[in-house]
C-alpha cells in the first residue's frame, strides 16, 4: 500500500502575496503609533471604537490559524456534533448583547483590566491574585499558538521544518512591533485590515471545500466512519460538556481579557452590546465554518482511502498488538508526508477492535485510547493537508495571508491583554510603594507626564463629611442609588464638577501611582517579556490531548473564578474577599488536574468541576467571613448606602 | 426533521450570515476609522492646548 505524499502547490506567487499583506499590517500597525500619549490610549484606544471595527477587532483577535485548526480537528473527531458549541456561542452573544449581563457595569466603570474591578470591590490582594492566575493560564493558554500554528504553515506552504523556527519568530516580532509600539489603537485599524484578509479566505476555503467534498460527501463520511456518532450531540459530547460549554462562553464573552478591553474600547456601553449581538453571528461562523473544513478533510481522506485488513493472528488482543507495531512504524511519516488516507484507515480499525475487545480484555483498553489520540492527531493536520491538495497556486496565497492575518492579530490582542495583566495588575501594584495603586487618567493629569495628584477621601467636605462621601452623596440621592460596582464614570464627573480633581477615579486610597510614561513602558517591556515565554513554552511543552482541550482548560483555570467574582460582587451584597480568594484559589486547582495526565480526568469533569469549586469557595468563603466595610460595596463602586452599613 | 437537514440549516445560517455581516463591515468600517482618527486627532489637539 503506497500512498502518494501531498506537496504543497505552494510558488513564488503565492509567497509574495502573503509577504505583501504581512507588510502592509506592518506599515499600517506602525504608523498610528502617533496617537498613542496615554495609557488609556494605549490599552483602550481612548474608547472611541464604533460598532463595525469593533466587531472586527473582536473576531479578528479570537480568530487565529490555531482556532481554524482546533476547531477543524473537533469537527473531524466529533463530526456534526461539534457544531453544538457554536450555537451555544451565539447564544451566549446574544444573551450578552440584548440584557448588557456585567459588561454594561464593567464599561461604565471605566476600568482598563477586569482585575481592576475586584481591587475596588475586594481589595488589591485580590486584584493581584487574579491577575497572577489570569496572566498565569493566558500565557499558558497562549504558549501552545505558534507551534500548531507552524505546522500549519509548514503543510500549507512547505516551508522546510528548519526554517519554521524563524518563520514563526518573524510573526511574533511582526505582531509585537505594532503591538508594543501602537498599542490598542494599532490594534483595532491592523484588526479591520486582517478581518477583511481573513473574511476573504475563511469564505474561499468553505468554497473549495463545498465544491471538493460537497455537503453529501460530508454527511456521507459521518454516516459511514463515525460508527453511529457525529450527529446528536447530547448523545455524544454528553450533557456535562454542553453545560461546561455555556458556563465558560459566558465567562469568555465577559470576562476574558482580550474580549473585555473590545468593550473597555467601545465608545459607550450601548455600542458594546450591539458589538456582541452582531459579533454573534461570527462566532457561530467563526465555530461552524473550520468544523466543516474539518468534516470535510475527513471526507476527503476517507475518499482516498483503499479498505484495511486486520493482521492475521490468533487473538484479537495480537492483532491489535501488530496493528499497533505497524502504526508505530508508519504513522509519524504518513502524518508529515500527508499520507492520511493509509494512517486514517489504520487508526480507524485499531479503534474499532479495541472497542469490540475492551469488554473481553481491559488490555485493549490501551489500544482505545491510543488509537483515539493518534485520530487526534490526524484531525489536527488533516484540514491542513487537504487545503494543500485542494488548492491552486495563486488562491494558496488569498488564503495564506488571510491566515497570517488571522494570527497575527490575534498574537497581537493577545500579547495587549494578557501583558496589560501583568502590567497593570501585578506589577504595578507591587511596585507602589503604599496604599492602593491608582491608574491616572487624563482627566487627573497633573504634569507633563500625567502623574495624578495623590486622593484623600477622608478630606471634610462643606457639611463635614467627607469630599467623596458628600460627593457620592450628590451623585445618588437616596431613592435611585443604583446596584453594585455601576456608576464609577458618573461619579466621577460630578466630583469633577465640585473641583476636586483627586478624587476623579474610583477606589482612590492614599495612593502613588506610576507615571503614565512609566505605565507604557512597563506594558511595551512586558509585551516583550511575554512574546520571549511564548516561544519558550511552545517549544518544551507536549499537550496531553487535542488543542482545543488544552485552549479551553488553561482558559478555564481563571474563567470560573473570575466570571463568579465579578457577578458576584456586582451582584451579591454579602461577596467577599475571603470568598473571592477561595473561589481563585479552589477553581484554578480543579482546572489543572486535567494537565496531569496520571490524573486521567476527562475534559468536561475537569471544567465543571472547576466551576463547582469556584462556586463553592466564593459562597462558603463570603459567609464564613463576611466582608469587612472597607471591602464592602461602597460609592468607590457604587454600591448602594443598604450595602456598605 | 433529521440532524442532517438541522446541521445543514445551521451551517447555511452560519456560513451566510458570516459573508453577509464581512460585507457590512468592510464598508461601514472605514468611517469608522476615520471616526477614530478624527477624535484622536482632536484629543491630541485639547491635550496640547
């Protein structure tokens, strides 16, 4: 049985193109740098982005090459079934986008980072711990990108496997130049360029793969190589996962770094919810259209394939055994030369031996499982080899730098999120040498770099209380005080309006603030910090199971925590610190255990078991300790007079 | 209805409304830009002054 090796059509042509569209986001990344004198500029783009950009800042920044071949790899595991995880997208998008849940709070509060919020409502222990876990599982989560990534691009263009290295190298540098430099301004004008790069060649793709396989052809290749799966996805993925699944889309649409600073962007918070009803839609493409690249692949391949037999010999458990021995020969060649159509069939049959044998003999139970990762891995790379069969010279290159763009502008949202983690919440705190660190906003600008004036609560106002008591006070009579953690800008500005510029940013404490100069260069240096981990971690790490997994659990190890803590807080009179600390604590350990393998906890028990503990800490914790007045919600937050007495 | 017909009206949903919402963005969006830039512009300029 021999098998012919795809090669790649991939020309001068299609590299030039590809080249042209990376330098073309360059340029356009590198010179809005100009705009950039704040710290709210840098991160937030002074939140002045529209509903279309942002829309596309949002997809383009949760759409890579690594979430075409995750969710490619998931539709050619799962098959239709996959496609539940989309519909479970849009329907968190749309709940979010029609009823505001937390982000309408968050983007009134004016905060730069999620973890800002739980410093004014929990206190800055809090804040820091959910940065260090939020920076932690992001670079984690982020770490596996450019080596997935890579063996796309080495499929697609064949570029030879000393050279991807670089190839990858030169990508992180691409989007860490505009990124450190341009910040979120860049950011939103390169994200609209590459949506257009993107759109183009995820529409192309779909074409080909329609006019290749054919709609029958993938329901064809369900029907006739999933054993009866691939269609009910109850049945299949199982109720767990599906509840796993809406619970951190729900926390990924809210709280998730990258997508909070799109609404932190947004010029008010009724933009921010257009942006997710409409963004909805997208990402029910943005799950549906690889799982269909994926079925797809699967059809083609199996269409290639020639029947297997299985090894003479006495029992089944030997047959499996030389079925084994041959894979372990061949397998790893097929997988790099693109002979799927010999692997796959293989796989295939081990699979189904094991699975007739496992009730005889738990021995096979071995063979199951590594025959079901080995049908992992061939679903990671099989998307990828059918574009370089499929694909003409010319359109390769449309689609190639619609990847790129898809990549790099995530590479570049990413490195602005998580480092704005780091940076503002971790390192900033630490750095201040007393009191609660304050982020200075223009409006406090007191000097030529905009270091803030130093806010003193306690100061009497007319009446002898005190400033921002009177003010708070003035703000929200009794009557229409409104819930937690609301009306930071409100308040602000009518503290302005009494002439007290100290007191114009919530959850001021006798603070010393870095200069804004320093705070952009704090985050430009970890950007950088963060891009050389990156290369590190996806060199030495080696993922237990399929990236998509991977990406949702490393997310998942601060999602819960951090999506029940905000809700909570803004929410719950009675959230505290203590809860909030436990929750953190307790859901990102039960989120690990599904990295250590001898653990040998499922996907789906891993997350849900995360949430279950998260809730649980921040319930037991908020009770057993009640929160202290100073962690109360309090006007700093805007939590109502009921709550603070 | 069968989960084949639903996946198919969930995939044509899909695929056609991603093309369709792509168009409206890549015209819509430049004036958006613009938008930014104006008001970027115009924050440099009150800050200077």
């Amino acid at each position: 049985m021999s098998a012919p090796a795809i090669v790649s059509p991939f020309s001068l042509l299609d590299g030039a193109i590809a080249v042209l569209s990376l330098l073309a986001t360059l340029w356009i990344g590198l010179r809005v740098k100009r705009y950039i004198g704040t710290i709210e500029d840098y991160l937030v783009a002074n939140r002045g982005m529209g509903l279309y950009v942002g829309a596309a800042s949002l997809l383009s920044t949760e759409v890579g090459i690594i979430t075409y071949m995750y969710q490619a790899q998931f539709g050619f595991v799962a098959g239709f079934s996959a496609f539940v995880t989309g519909l479970i997208t849009l329907g968190v998008c749309l709940l979010v986008g029609r009823t505001g849940f937390v982000i309408t709070r968050l983007r009134e509060m004016e905060i730069l980072t999620v973890p800002e919020y739980f410093e004014t409502r929990y206190g800055r222990s809090v804040r820091v711990l959910a940065g260090v876990l939020m920076a932690f599982g992001g670079s984690l989560n982020l770490g596996i990108f450019p080596i997935i990534e890579a063996r796309f691009l080495a499929v697609v263009t064949g570029i030879p496997s000393q050279y991807l290295g670089w190839t990858m190298a030169g990508l992180l540098v691409v989007a860490l130049a505009y990124t450190a430099l341009g910040g979120m301004v860049s950011l939103i004008v390169t994200n609209y360029v590459q949506y257009l790069f993107l759109a183009a060649g995820t529409v192309i793709v779909t074409l080909a793969c329609l006019r290749q396989v054919g709609w029958s052809g993938m329901v064809g290749a369900v029907e006739g190589h999933m054993g009866g799966h691939g269609w009910n996805p109850i049945q299949d993925l199982g109720i767990g996962f599906i509840l796993w699944q809406v619970l951190l889309w729900i926390a990924l649409m809210t709280v998730w770094q990258s997508v909070a600073m799109r609404t932190f962007s947004t010029r008010d918070a009724a933009i921010g919810k257009k942006m997710f009803t409409l963004t909805g839609f997208l990402f029910l493409g943005r799950a549906l259209i690889p799982m269909v690249w994926g079925i797809s692949a699967l059809a083609f391949f199996w269409g290639r394939a020639e029947p297997v037999t299985a090894p003479v010999a006495e029992t089944k458990l030997a047959q499996m055994e030389q079925l084994d021995a041959r894979l372990g020969e061949t397998f790893r060649r097929d997988l790099d030369e693109g002979r799927l159509e010999r692997a796959l069939p293989q796989v295939d049959l081990l699979e189904r031996l094991a699975r007739e044998e496992k009730a005889a003999s738990p021995e096979a139970a071995r063979f199951e499982d590594a025959a079901r990762d080995r049908r992992g891995e061939i679903g990671l790379l099989a998307m990828p080899w059918m574009l370089a069969a499929i694909l003409p010279t010319g359109i390769l290159g449309l689609v190639v730098a619609g990847m790129l763009a898809a990549s790099i502008s995530t590479y570049a949202g990413y490195f602005l999120g998580w480092s704005s983690i780091i940076a503002q919440d971790i390192v900033a705190p630490l750095l201040s040498s007393r009191g609660t660190p304050v982020i200075p906003r223009d409006s406090e600008a007191t000097g030529p770099e905009g270091s803030a004036g130093v806010a003193d609560p306690t100061s009497p106002g007319s009446d002898g209380a005190p400033a921002d008591e009177q003010a708070f006070t003035e703000a929200f009579p009794r009557g229409r005080r409104r819930p937690f953690g609301v009306p930071g800008k409100r308040l602000t500005r009518q503290v302005i309006a009494q002439g007290d510029p100290r007191s114009t940013r919530v959850g001021t404490r006798d603070a010393e603030p870095l200069s804004n100069r320093a705070r952009l260069l704090l985050t430009r240096v970890t950007v950088v910090g963060l891009t050389v981990f990156i290369m590190i971690w996806s060199l030495v790490y080696d993922l237990p199971g399929p990236a998509y997994f991977y990406l949702q659990v490393t997310a998942n190890l601060f999602m819960a925590p951090t999506l029940i803590a905000v809700v909570g807080g803004l929410y719950w009179r009675r959230a505290s610190a203590t809860g909030a600390t436990l929750s953190f604590l307790l859901g990102a350990a039960a989120s690990l255990t599904y990295l250590v393998p001898s653990l040998k906890l499922d996907v789906a028990t891993a997350g849900n078991l995360s949430w279950a503990l998260a809730v649980a800490g921040f319930v037991v914790g908020s009770l057993l300790v009640p929160p202290e007045r100073r962690e109360a919600p309090s006007r700093a937050d805007g939590g109502s007079r009921e709550a603070r007495s | 209805m069968s989960w084949a017909f639903f996946w198919l009206v969930t995939f044509v949903v899909a695929f056609g409304a991603f093309s369709l919402i792509s168009l409206v963005i890549a015209i819509r969006g430049v004036a958006e830009i613009r938008e930014l830039f104006s008001a970027l512009e115009e924050e440099m300029r009150r800050k200077r002054s």
